[in-house]
C-alpha cells in the first residue's frame, strides 16, 4: 500500500487526477489506519 500512495503522489504530480484517485481509493479499502489517513487527506485534496 505505501507504494501506491508513492504512485498516487506521482499521477498527482503529473495532473493524473484519475489514476491518482483510483490508487488512493484503493489504499482507503485496504491499507493500514495510517496509510487510510493519508490517502484520505490527498483525496481531499483532490476535491
């Protein structure tokens, strides 16, 4: 799951608002309390 948070920063980076949101959807599902946090506050970012 941290490497798909990396990965959702880089589509982040790079405009890809989708693939970022996808990657991140995904950690919230799955990963850890700390990695939900985080994905959290970047898809809220996204909005």
């Amino acid at each position: 799951m941290g490497t798909k948070l990396e990965l959702a920063r880089a589509y982040i980076d790079i405009g890809d608002v989708d693939g970022a949101r996808g990657m991140l959807e995904e950690v919230c599902q799955e990963g850890t309390e700390a990695q939900q946090a985080q994905a959290r506050e970047l898809l809220d970012g996204l909005r």
